[in-house]
C-alpha cells in the first residue's frame, strides 16, 4: 500500500482476510483516487454503503471534483470546498453543505452559484434556526424565503407563512402571529401557535387557536380556567371529556349557576352530585328519585335516604336504604312505623335467608298469616308456610300448591293431598286444585287421570269450552314432557272438538261435515248428559240437510221415545215425527267419502279415525274435524295441531284464528308440508293403550 501496489496488495489481503486491512486498503486507493480498487477493497470489508457511493463515483471524470468528494468522505469540507470550486462543477460544493445541513455556507455560495435556490435553502435554515431557539435570524429566514418565490409554490409559501406565525408568537407579536394562523387555516398550524401561547400563559389567545384547530377539549379547558364560561358555553356540547365538563360544573356551582351545573354534572356521569344538585339546590326530589331508582348507585342511594328522612318520607327513606345496602337500618325504620310492606317491596324475592325469616315472623306475631306464610317460603322454610297457608284456608291453595312443588317432599304433598281430599275438615276441595298440585310436581300422567275427571265434570254441568280447553292444555304439557298420550283422553278431546266446530261448519253451510261430526257426537252422547235432545235434534236436521236420510231416520226414532220426545223443541217436533213416518230411501253420493288409511292404503270413510284393517289411529283435521290426509297436510303454528292447508286457508279467510287454540293465525304463516311421513310416524307412537293413573 506505501509503495501504491494495489493488485499485490490485493492478493495478500485475500490471504490474510482481515477487515481492518481491507479498510485500509480502500482509505489508501481513496487518498490516491484509484476509485476501482477502493470499491473491490471495500466489497471485501464488507461496507456496502461505501460500495454504493463509489459506484456513482466511479462516473466522475474531472480529478478535481473527485477529489472534492473523497475530501467530503474524509470529512475535509474546507478542502472539499476548494476542489469543487476549482472543478468543471462548482455547484457540487452547494450541494455538499445542504447534504450536510451547512445552510450558513450554502447560503453563501448560493448566493453566486444558484441563486434560484435561496428560497428553499433560506426556509430550511429558518427551520434549523427556529429548532435551535434563535427566533430572530429564523423569522429572518423565513421573510428572505418568500422572496422572489413563484406563486405557484403554495406549499412553500404555508411553511412560511407557519414558521413566521410561531415565530412572531415567540417574540411576543402575538397580534402578528395569530393573524397569520387563522389566515393559513390549517389545523395543524393552529394547533402548533396555541400550544406556544399556552406555553407563554396567554390562556385566552391559545384557546382561540385550539378551537380553530378542532380542538375543542383544550380550548374549553383553558376558557374554563379563565373563567370565561361564555367562549366556553358553546363548546360544551363537543366535549365528551368527562373531567372538563366537572370542571366546568364545579365553577358554574360556584357561581351559582345550577342548572347549567347539573346539565354540566350528568355530561360528567358525576351522579352523586346530580343527585346532591337536585335534593339541596333545585328541590327536584322526583328527578334524583328517579336516578337512584334507575342506576342503583349506593352513595346516591345514601343522599336520597337522608332527604326522605328529613322529610318525614318514611316509605322513601326505607326503599333507599335498602339501596344504599343499608338493610338493618331500614328494616328497623319499617318496624318502628309499620311500614313491613315497602320493606318487603324494597327486598323482593331476592332477600337473604335472615330478612325472609324476620319478615315472616314480623306479620306471624299480627295475624297476618298469608303474608307470613310467603315469607317463610321465600326463606326456604316450606313446612311452616304450607302450615300456614292452610291455615289461612282454600283462598291460599294456590299458593299451598307452588310450596308443595319447590319443596319436593312427601310429607309436605301427602300433608297437602289429604287437606285436598277433606281429611282434616271432611270438605272434599275442587279436583283441579288436585291437578294443578300433579302439574305443579311434574307428575304429568297423574294430572292427565285428574284432567279427565275434572273435563268428565265440566261436560256432565254441559261446560263443554272449559272441558276442551283442560284436555287440550293437558294434551300440550304431554307432548312438551314427551310422554305417551293416553287414548281416553285423546278421544274425550277429539269428541269435544268436533262438537266445538260444527257451529261454523253449519254457519258456511257444509252440512255434510257438520252432519258427520254430529254423528261422532251422537256415538258418544252419553258424554253429554246435560244436552242430548238438541244435540240429537241437531243431528236430524243436519243429516236431513246432507241427504244422509237413514241417519236422519235412526236418530229421529231415538228422539221420539218417551224419555226424550217431551224435550224435543215444538217447532221440530212435526219436522222430526215426520221423518220418522215416512222415512224416505238415502241419496246415493250422500255420506261419508271413502279416502285410503295413510298407515295401511285400505279405504275407509274420511270421518272415520280409526281403520280396521292396521287398528292405528290417524290425526283429525283440527278445522274440519276430518281424517288427515297425505297430500294435503299443515300444521297451526301455535299449538302444532294438523290440519287439512285447503281447509285452513278457507276458515282464515272468514276468521284469522286457530279453531284448537283460538291463537291469531295469518295465513301466510301455515306451513307447507310436503311429506308429512316422519309426522305420521310421531303421531302413530303417541298413543299408549294403558289408561291414565
């Protein structure tokens, strides 16, 4: 390397492969400007970056400008300077100091080698100037670079303009600087002067600037901390700092303000002092009432107790102790003024084990059982409220039955049965307390066996509505439970509401229908004892009506035996001996059409539910009371009922309700079944044979 050897050397620093010689190597090319060996020594250091450089280096043909550059690489800028000035480019010695940020030299050499960039290198040495804290020479630079600048440039005439305005704001010409940032109308240039004037306690202009920029938390701020709550009224409702709106509240409190303060307090979510406003400042009881009730907060609960009680607001003062968490107090309050019930109120059914237990004791020692008796239960105590509610008598079975069933213990329902069977007063109660008692238990096959005495009752009295609304609940809480239905009381449903439907069947003039679900009445009129002459007389003239003469003649002749035929009404009583007179030979079509068993194909009538040949029994159309068929198959969307969808859609368009559960039904809600196989399926294993317990 002494002796200028670089290919010798080359070859022996591959052999010895140590970076430091490698960089020396290149220092040594550098100085002697043999810029291809200083870049093959430098890809061997590895310096990539100097391997770059010298790449563009390597283009450079005038040795002077060369050797500017690697005297700038050897940080030479004095030297540096000279070649370059003496090179075929002289400009390179500019660019030098603006690529080492010299703006004081760039300066000086722009000033005879480009003058078309004094603007720029003046703004960026204002900047330089203006971050080193010399204001003055950097608002100098700032003017100088609007000078003779093309107005095309308005980016260079905002940074400007925005480095003038914070510098004149940081000289102390503040009317000077804001003019210039409201002028610019730049939320970032806004933002930047109001920080400066915040910084120099110039609280009023800063927050100017701060709600120019959109920032609209610090202006208030600073508005607030003036106490100019006019500038800082309308900023209010753009804040959604809950610490501003606190302080803005706590100064208008102060003032005197205190509507303004309450709005300013609810915008903070400072609900104590709401609560504190509305008792002691604006006598708006009702509002803080409301707030405690809604939020449930305990300290406002405490402020809002206080005030009840210093207003003699006794039931107030209990309820928002109880809110407060401050139960023992407000129970003794309750108890010193008689007021249990707001108490019991206040608690709820989610009290503790403690305050049931001395709430049922309370109204134990006055007599006031029933009451007793619910809190006993609610305390888990249910031996002693069954005893009680007994002893209050049959007004509270009810409430004996839903003990009976949270408690789940034999002793308590056998204690209950025998109440309900008259053991202890030999007054038999009503059987559907006895029902509900098996519902309330979930023993759901013995409420079906006491379902069916109760409808067997109600039907015997001619309460056929009731009947059918009993069997059919009970036949839902069967189906909910997934349990076996058993056939009688299927029948007994299916037979009511056939009766139940012939009333509309008749009133759209389908007399075949009405005559064929009168007819499965007349089959089972021994379960309606109370009405069988006009169920019998319907019967008549309905099968007359359809044509169905031999079923006309056979029960006319039943009417006409001496039991019945003093019954039958006087202006069907010709109408009927008529008949019976003369019987006249049947229509041939009238009757029942013939439809295949959707279980086994054989052919039977279509009002016929049971088949013969397989003995499975087939659903019944809950509209027209008729056999289901495959083709023509839906469902009530309430109750889950089938029904014929032909038939359907004729009934809702009279009355847009379902004739098994007189829910509202639209038709657009049915159901379209196109297979109703795994239906016809269920509805085959829903029957057991065993009768009910």
């Amino acid at each position: 390397l002494g002796l200028n050897r670089f290919q010798l050397a080359f070859k022996i620093g591959l052999a010895l492969n140590r970076p430091e010689l490698w960089k020396a190597m290149g220092r040594r090319c550098l100085e002697c400007l043999d810029i291809v060996w200083a870049k093959k020594a430098y890809r061997q250091a590895p310096e990539p970056g100097m391997v770059l450089y010298l790449e563009r280096l390597q283009s450079v043909e005038d040795k002077l400008q060369l050797s500017g550059h690697v005297s700038a690489l050897f940080s030479n800028f004095t030297k540096a300077t000279d070649y370059f000035l003496k090179s075929c480019c002289p400009e390179a010695a500019l660019d030098m100091h603006c690529d080492f940020q010299q703006w004081e030299q760039a300066l000086t050499l722009a000033q005879t080698l480009a003058p078309h960039q004094l603007p720029e290198i003046f703004l960026k040495s204002a900047l330089q100037c203006e971050g080193k804290g010399e204001h003055q020479q950097a608002q100098t630079h700032f003017e100088q670079a609007m000078r003779d600048v093309h107005p095309a440039r308005k980016e260079h005439f905002t940074q400007c303009k925005a480095g003038l305005a914070r510098t004149s704001l940081r000289l102390g010409d503040l009317n000077r600087g804001m003019q210039l940032a409201v002028e610019l109308q730049s939320p970032a240039v806004c933002k930047d002067c109001a920080s400066i004037l915040k910084d120099m306690r110039q609280n009023a202009e800063a927050a100017q600037l701060f709600e120019n920029a959109g920032e609209f938390d610090q202006a208030a701020w600073l508005y607030i901390k003036d106490k100019n709550f006019e500038a800082a009224d309308p900023l209010m409702n753009k804040i959604r700092t809950p610490k501003l709106h606190l302080a803005y509240a706590n100064a208008k409190e102060t003032r005197g303000a205190y509507k303004d303060a309450l709005v300013a307090y609810e915008r903070a979510e400072d609900l104590d002092s709401v609560v504190r406003i509305c008792l002691d400042k604006l006598n708006d009881s009702a509002r803080a009432f409301r707030i405690v009730r809604e939020k449930r907060i305990v300290s406002c609960a405490r402020l809002v107790a206080e005030y009840c009680r210093k207003n003699s607001n006794i039931c107030g003062a209990i309820e928002f102790l109880l809110l407060a968490k401050n139960d023992e107090e407000a129970y003794q309050l309750a108890e010193r003024h008689d007021e249990m019930e707001t108490f019991e109120q206040g608690i709820g059914e989610e009290g503790t084990h403690e305050q049931h237990m001395t709430i049922a004791r309370y109204y134990e020692q006055r007599n006031l059982l029933s009451n007793a008796a619910r809190h006993y239960a609610l305390a888990e105590e249910y031996a002693i409220a069954l005893k009680l509610y007994l002893k209050v008598g049959e007004k509270e079975i009810d409430n004996a039955i839903v003990v009976v069933g949270k408690a789940k213990m034999d002793a308590l329902t056998h204690q209950l049965i025998d109440y309900l069977m008259g053991e202890s007063d030999n007054i038999p109660k009503d059987h559907n307390y006895v029902y509900r008692l098996h519902k309330e238990l979930g023993h759901y096959m013995q409420a079906a066996g006491t379902a069916l005495i109760i409808a067997k009752q109600e039907q015997e009295i001619g309460n056929y509505k009731q009947a059918h609304t009993l069997l059919y609940r009970t036949y839902q809480d069967l189906r909910k439970q997934k349990l076996a239905l058993p056939q009688e009381l299927w029948r007994r449903l299916m037979i009511l509401h056939s009766y139940v439907i012939v009333k509309r069947l008749v009133k759209i003039g389908d007399h075949t229908n009405a005559a064929l679900m009168l007819l499965r009445v007349a089959k089972n009129i021994q379960q309606f004892p109370a009405h069988i002459v006009p169920i019998l007389t319907s019967v008549v003239i309905e099968c007359q009506r359809a044509k169905m003469t031999q079923e006309a003649y056979q029960y006319a002749c039943m009417l006409m035996r001496p039991e019945h035929r003093p019954q039958v009404a006087d202006q069907y009583k010709k109408k009927i001996e008529n008949i019976v007179r003369k019987p006249a030979a049947s229509e041939p079509g009238a009757g029942d059409a013939q439809a295949p068993c959707m279980y086994c194909g054989g052919n039977l009538g279509t009002a016929q539910l049971d088949c013969p040949m397989c003995q499975n029994i087939s659903p019944f159309c809950i509209v027209s009371g008729m056999r289901m068929l495959k083709d023509d198959w839906t469902t009530c969307p309430s109750c889950n009922f089938p029904a014929k969808r032909t038939c359907f859609l004729e009934a809702l368009a009279t009355v847009e309700q379902c004739p098994m559960c007189d829910d509202a039904v639209k038709a657009e809600d049915l159901p379209i079944v196109n297979d109703p196989a795994s239906l016809i399926a269920e509805y085959k294993s829903l029957f057991q044979t065993v009768e009910p317990i």
